[in-house]
C-alpha cells in the first residue's frame, strides 16, 4: 500500500517545513545550520502533530469584553516524546518547543552496518539503552528519528517500547525523510502507528541510505565522519 492510501499517514506539506529540508539536503549545509535545520524542522513537525492528531474541545472564555467560545487542546500534557539516539537529538530539541511539558524516553539503537543489509533489505540492530517514562492508556507517544530508512531501527525501538507497558493512545512515528520500504515496513508490523513525514523519497541505495536522502544524519548533525 502506498503511503498516500493508507489512513493514519500524515506528509507535512507546510511550506517554511518543505523549505528547511531542503537547506538540510543540500550537501553545502555544514554541521551548525544542519543541526539547527534539525531543530526547526522538529518544531515545525511539531505544530503539525497538534494539528492533525491532537484533540481539542470548546471552551468558555472570558475575555475584557464579554464572554465567548474558543477551543483548548485537550492532550497536550499527555505526551511522550522517543528520542532515539542520537540523530533524533536536535529534531527532539524542536520538538519539545512544541510540546513542553513532554515526558521524554531514551532509546539508543543502531544499525549493524559492517553486517550489511540482508536480502529482505533489513539490518540488524542493537538495542543499547533503554530509558522510559512512565505510559499511560491517555498518552500520545511521539517516536522521532529524522530518517527512515530500511525500518530496522524504529521497528525494534517500537517493539522495546510497548512491550512491558499498557496501550498509549496514539504513537506516532515521525521522520523527516523516509523511503518506500521502511515505511511499508511499520505498517505491516505496528498498523495502528500514526506514520508522520516531510517526504516519502525514492529508493535506499545498497548500503541501506535513502536517495536522494539528506546523508548520514547523525554524521551530519554532529559532525563526526563515521
Ligand atoms: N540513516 C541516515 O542517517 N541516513 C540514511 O539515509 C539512512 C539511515
């Protein structure tokens, strides 16, 4: 099924978000503005989240005049934010502008990539860390990596994740760019998850990099070369 068929799928067409990756793409971008570019585009991805995700319910207000009705988001205290490390640091750093008072989790998993990808184009991974805040059946949980790729990496975080804890309300699996059979991937193994991205590219290359992709995310945000 492509991501454009499937309910629950969500790509952020906001223009200023469109715009910032593609300065994250360019290969001119160097280390401090990609890791900032990371950061505002976690922020952008962020307003979109409550828009399309978060409920909200008429409220009375008073205002110096008379009173009215506005609207209140309703879940926005109840909320957990994944970060998986490390790439996901500055995207998460955005995204918590948008969502502050966010309980965050820790999960540190990394594709083997001196074992190459398999036949069915998936690596293994090892999962390293592994810090949760408490989940709660009313809690919206946000797991954010900014590429995904071959859907190694976010499917054993999401299966570490909801293991051992009671059903959240909604996870939603936010990247920045992601490719075809990584997010076929998470909808076949996690079909309640909420798939959120700026951009569905083309193809993963042999070595299981998104093309035209952004590069190494990690390498780039934090200027390490491997
Ligand atoms: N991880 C990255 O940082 N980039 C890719 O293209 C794929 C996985």
């Amino acid at each position: 099924m492509s991501i454009e068929q499937r309910e629950q799928t969500s790509v952020v067409t906001h223009a200023l978000a469109q715009h910032t990756l593609t300065d994250l793409r360019s290969v001119d971008t160097e280390q401090v503005a990609f890791r900032k570019g990371l950061v505002k585009l976690g922020r952008l991805c962020g307003y979109e989240i409550i828009d399309e995700w978060l409920e909200s319910a008429p409220t009375e207000v008073q205002t110096p005049l008379t009173s009215t009705t506005g609207d209140r988001l309703t879940g926005l205290d109840d909320v957990v934010i994944v970060n998986v490390l490390r790439a996901a640091t500055p995207f998460v750093e955005g995204l918590l502008k948008a969502f502050p008072a966010a309980r965050q989790a820790v999960i540190s998993a990394s594709r083997d990539e001196s074992a190459g990808m398999n036949e069915e184009g998936e690596f293994p991974i090892s999962v390293q860390y592994v810090k949760l805040p408490e989940i709660r059946p009313e809690d919206t949980v946000i797991v954010a990596d900014p590429m995904l790729a071959t859907g190694s990496t976010l499917s054993a975080v999401l299966a570490e994740l909801l293991a051992d804890n009671p059903e959240p309300k909604q996870v939603i699996v936010l990247s920045a760019v992601s490719a075809p059979a990584g997010l076929a991937r998470i909808d076949s193994e996690f079909p309640a998850a909420k798939l959120v991205t700026v951009s569905v590219d083309d193809h993963l290359d042999d070595d299981g990099y998104i093309v035209p992709g952004l590069g190494d995310a990690g390498d780039r945000a934090f200027g390490t070369t491997e």
